[in-house]
C-alpha cells in the first residue's frame, strides 16, 4: 500500500530491551520440567517476586512508596529513593514527586497523568516481576454450569490469574504449554512492545507456537498504565478459555476511592471453539451459548450458574476496569440506577466524562467510576449484546431479536450489592439505552495526551484504502479450501514454523503472498490507512468477492492509532476528507468499523517490526481477516537489540517444528 509521508516528527531514541534469559527455557521440548531460579515450578499456581532491580545501586536502597488499592496481598510499588508517592484519593492524578533537585540528566519534578507516557524518558523506572503461567488443555470448565469438557485454561483456572505490575516495572512472565493437542503464544493485549516486537507474542508472526512440553519466556517493559488483558493468538485457543487479566498501576484522570479490579466480560460457548468454527467456514454465523463476567454466568437452557457479585461501599467512588474479551459478541454495558464516569480507553487516559451506559467493542477496555450513591441494596449489572454485533444459540427463545418486548437471556449477568452478606436477586430496573452497535461517542474520547495530527493532500489519503470483505468462492485446500474473510486483495494465512520475525531479509514480501504484508518504510510524521466495511466498494476485488456490511472490531498491535474520522457512510475521496479531525482524535488500540461505513486511521511510524492488525471477532480473525504492517524493515533486526536477541525465538522454532514433525499439528485457519 502507498503510504504518507509528512511534516518531520521527531523519534523516540531509546535503548531496546533485549531479552536477559539466564538459561530459562534452554531445555528440549521432550523435558517438560524446567528449573527456575533453583526451584522446580509446576505452574499450577502463579508466582510472582521481585528480583533484584538492576537500575539501583546498593548504596542506594529502594523505598516502598506506593500500595495500590485492592492489590494482590503484598503487592507494592517500588521505585528509586528519590521519589515519593503523590497518589491519594484526593490526587489520582498525580503519581510521583521528585524530592531532589533536577540533576545533568533533565529528571523530571512530578510524573502524572499529563506525563507523556510515550516518552521512555520520562517513564518511571520500576522493578522486575516474574511471573509462572501453564497452559492446561481438554480441561472441564463450568462457568455457567454446563460442563465444557474442551477448555483451554491457564494455571487450572479460568479466567487465568491476575498479572499486576507499576508503571515502569519489567515483567518477565514464563509460559509453559502443558497441552499436547496444541501449540500456543501469548499476546500482551494493547501493550506496545516498543523495541520489544519478539515479545507480542503472535505465532507465524512474532514466534512459532510454543511446543508441547517447552517454555517461552516474555520479558518486556510496562511504559503504559490502565489496564488490559492477555490471551492465546494460537487460533481459537482463547475463545476457550485462555484469557486473563492485567493490571498496570499509574495514574488516573478522575479522583476513586476503591479499586474493585478488572471485569472481563466474555461469551461462552459450550464445546469446542475450535468445532464451533466449522459454522463459520461453513457460512453460517459462529453462536455463543452463554455470557460469562469473571468467569460466572448461568446456562440458559438449564439455569444453573452463578453471577458475578461485587460490593459497594455507601459514598464511596469506585472503579471497575472493564474488558471485553469475546469472540463475536460486544455489549452494552450498565449498572441500574448508577451512573459513571469513564476515564480511560485501551490504555488511554481520557478526558472524564459522565454516562448510564457504554458500548464495549470486542477487545475494548474501558475504565470507569461509580459512585456508591444510591438507597442500600441489590442492583444488577447488564452487559447486553449489542443489536449486529453478536451471535447466540438460535433456539433460544427470540432468536436473538433483542428488543424491549424480548430480552435475551442473561442481559443481567451480575450483581452489586451494598451488603455484602446479601444473597437476594436485584429488583432494580435498567436505564433506558440504545442497543446499537457502535463506538462510544467520538466526541468523548478525548486522550488527556494530545496528539496534533499532520494535514496532507486527499489524494494521496486515498491511496490507502482497504476494505474488509467475504469471499464467494472458496480457496485452495492448502488454505483450509473455504471462502476466507480478507482485508482485499488477500487474507492472511500464517505459516507456525516460519514466522515474519526470521523473515527480516525477505526481499520479496507481496501484498498477494498469505503473510499479507504491507510495507511501512516511513521514518516519520504519521502513516494513514482507510478501512472500509461498504457494500458498495471501488476497489477492485478478486476472484469475484463480495463487500458485506458487517461491523469489524479492528484491533493494531505494536501501536495505539487516532481515529480521524469514524463514519457509517461510503468513503467518497473527495468530500470524506472533510471530516477528519487532526487535533488530539480519539486514540486506542481497537477501532471499530462501522457496517456500511469506514473509519481513516493514523499511527507514528516510531517503532520497527512486523505488526498485526486484524478483526477481533476470532471466527473472522481466523478466517482470514487481518494483515501485517511491516514498519521499518530494515531497522528491526537492530532495534530489538541485534541477532542475540531472537535466540530464543529461533529456539522455540527448533523445538516447534521438531515437535510437529513427529505430532503433526492441522491448521485449519489463519493461525492467530
């Protein structure tokens, strides 16, 4: 794809974070018992320590300065002498205080929400946390009370455990794939990677699949604060369950009191997403049989379960970090009779603003405040499915057709109670809202760090159009021999043992080649692209495939993106130009694509590496629906800290494709 080229922007100049292994992980993939730091680990609980933090001197010891609200027991924020702790209830906003003069090095007085977390300088320098994760497969889960026999979990518990770490800390998590039936990776959801791109954690791109019995160690620097979550990019692995929550303690732009921790809010289905997917490929729509929060729902065919049940205090101000980590499903979001305040967006702290419901696009994360300001009681929490944008059993009673007259089945899927000891069932009545799939309001999501976006000429804009389509026909039987979803003129199709990471010489990628790439050779200002979800496209589409107005959830890795314009009609070259808005746009990690419409996106072209993008509905994902943006080529070998640094990629690939030579693996999809 052509490219823009604008004003001069300058670069962050930073230090790559090359991978300090110290001979984790060197075993073969037939010796599934690994020694870590002289203790033998089985995985079956998380383990997380500080380690030594290498950035401070013995003469000057650290200090404890921060505990964050409702933090794993012990858990504290740890960082140089120098600095103390200006976060309170009163000063969410603040997060430290330099209590020694600025020094020749330029240290900065105050870090705080208007800190440009982008700015490595200016980032906090925490301390290292290690973490053990397993993942466990054919495993049987009840979450909503129907025994899925096939999950796919970490640890032995869904969803996995909670990661945590400060603003500034290094994690250094250590997976192991205790699953004969699969190879996995793990992706850091929204987490940038800066210089860090062997650690994104998506198979065929970044890594091989992690082999049965073998150990990958991730190992890479929190500069941005919030929260997200981590999952499988191995298939469909975690629409079975692989999923978990992460936390990032910082700053917030709006003053809490308690933090009740995150609500990862999922559909569920009961065998096999891996079996569910032969619905897609057969043309149908992939169903959900349930809606899980933190790992409680009910079944709707039986109604056994459970919900999930969270305390307020009476005059307090409480946030919930909500995330949706669904495979076909987005939600409106509400709680009866509380409003709230949201106050961040995929790791974005944004201007605080007030609402009674929120739209969550698959992968969204969202942070809110709610005040504990109504009459004691039971209230229910509603994560409705948004009308278009979901997809559940069709003999369920309304078939779907979610309207005031026929509520879904577990629009009410959790509970928030002013006493804890309460063991009713909430009477409360919902907030009037709309159903409608769409983004939360443009207008709302305004990052508390600006971005001034360069103007360039519409002709050139125009150039850079991609259109998210469905085929008619079906493809070869090398590449499943269905009819992919694709971001035209290709779909992706990833190869496990040959990942775009070993690939950086390649001097011949082609858009029509299944890797999919799409070369980014610019070294500054911002890089424009136009997706379009239209019926009626101009692009020339091949072997006869057809536009369909359907809504995609559009998720970038290695980058946030400003949405220029987000529009549900036709682009037009001439006039779409006309809406676009250069200062300070809404920025986030997952867009999403309007059925009929497009949205213009932009990104700095700051941080080499092959990056995917792709719809985050997992059954378009794994049919096809995606792409890499090569940034850089020539500068990513270097930026990740030379070749030493893949050493262990290339190990992992050695393993895999062993592994698999002997225990052939079928693919079936894309592979992420």
């Amino acid at each position: 794809m052509g490219f823009l080229k604008s004003c001069l922007d300058a670069l962050l100049q930073v230090l790559a974070l090359g991978p300090q292994l110290n001979g984790v992980g060197s075993g073969a993939f037939d010796d599934p018992q690994l020694v870590f730091n002289g203790k033998h680990q089985t995985g079956k609980d998380i383990a997380q320590k500080p380690l030594e933090p290498a950035f401070i001197s013995p003469s000057s010891p650290p200090t404890t300065i921060l505990e964050p609200e409702n933090a794993s027991p012990g858990f504290k924020c740890v960082y140089p002498k120098r600095w103390k702790s200006c976060n309170t209830p009163g000063s969410r906003d603040c997060w430290l205080s330099d209590t020694e003069s600025v020094d020749e090095l330029g240290a900065y007085s105050q870090i705080d929400i208007t800190t440009d977390y982008e700015n490595v300088e200016a980032t906090p320098r925490g301390i290292t946390r290690e973490y053990w994760l397993e993942v466990n497969g054919d495993v049987t889960v009840t979450a909503d009370g129907f025994p899925k026999t096939s999950g796919k979990v970490f640890n032995h518990t869904f969803p996995g455990p909670l990661i945590e770490a400060c603003w500034g800390d290094e994690l250094v998590i250590h997976v192991k794939n205790n699953y004969a039936a699969n190879g996995t990776a793990i992706h850091w959801h929204g987490i940038r990677q800066l210089h860090t791109m062997q650690m994104d954690g998506v198979n065929g791109v970044t890594q091989c699949p992690i082999a049965f019995g073998d150990t990958f160690t991730y190992k890479f620097r929190a500069l941005q604060y919030g929260h997200t979550w981590y999952h499988s990019h191995y298939s469909l692995q975690y629409a079975d369950g692989l999923a978990g929550p992460l936390v990032i303690h910082g700053p917030s732009s709006s003053n809490w009191d308690i933090d009740l921790g995150p609500v990862l809010i999922q559909d569920y289905v009961h065998n096999s997403a891996f079996v569910r997917y032969d619905v897609e490929i057969a043309g149908r729509i992939a169903y959900a049989d349930s809606i899980v929060v933190n790992g409680a729902g009910h079944d709707p065919a039986t109604g056994t379960g459970s919900y999930f049940t969270t305390t307020f205090t009476k005059g307090k101000k409480h946030v919930l970090r909500l995330v949706n980590g669904s495979a076909g499903t987005q939600y409106v979001f509400s709680i009866d009779g509380h409003n709230f305040t949201v106050i961040e967006t995929d790791l974005v702290p944004i201007q605080p603003y007030t609402a009674t419901s929120l739209n969550i696009g698959i992968g969204q994360r969202y942070m809110i405040v709610v005040e504990a300001d109504q009459e004691p009681g039971d209230y229910w929490m509603r994560t409705h499915p948004a009308t278009g944008c979901n997809a559940f059993t069709p003999t369920l009673p309304c078939k779907g057709t979610f309207n005031a007259t026929c509520e879904p089945f577990n629009v009410t899927t959790g509970i928030i109670r002013y006493d804890a000891s309460s063991t009713a069932l909430p009477t409360s009545e919902p907030w009037p809202y709309s159903r409608t799939c769409a983004d939360e309001p443009y207008e709302s999501l305004k990052p508390i760090v600006p971005w001034v976006i360069d103007h360039h000429p519409i002709n050139e804009i125009s150039e850079n159009r991609f259109a998210a389509v469905h085929q008619t026909v079906n493809s070869s039987a090398a590449t499943g021999g269905y009819a992919h979803w694709e971001l035209t003129p290709d779909f992706l199709w990833l190869d496990f043992g040959n990942p775009t990471i070993l690939n950086l010489d390649n001097a011949t990628y082609e858009r029509n080649s299944n890797f999919h790439i799409v070369a980014d050779d610019f070294r500054e200002g911002y890089v424009f692209m136009i997706l379009e979800a239209s019926a009626k496209t101009s692009l020339p589409l091949p072997n006869g495939t057809l536009a369909l107005a359907v809504t995609h959830p559009l998720h970038w890795h290695g980058m946030d993106v400003v949405v220029l314009s987000q529009q549900n009609t036709t682009f037009d070259p001439v006039t779409s130009y006309q809406t676009f808005n250069f200062v300070n746009p809404p920025r986030r990690d997952v867009v999403l694509l309007p059925a009929g419409g497009y949205v213009a996106i932009a990104f700095k072209p700051d941080n080499p590496g092959a990056w995917l993008m792709h719809c985050h509905i997992a059954w378009h994902a794994s049919a096809g629906l995606g792409l890499q943006v090569l940034e850089r080529q020539d500068e990513v070998l270097r930026s990740l800290g030379g070749s030493k640094a893949l050493a262990e990629t290339k190990r992992v690939c050695r393993n895999w494709n062993r592994y698999n030579g002997v225990h052939p693996v079928d693919q079936d999809d894309s592979g992420i």
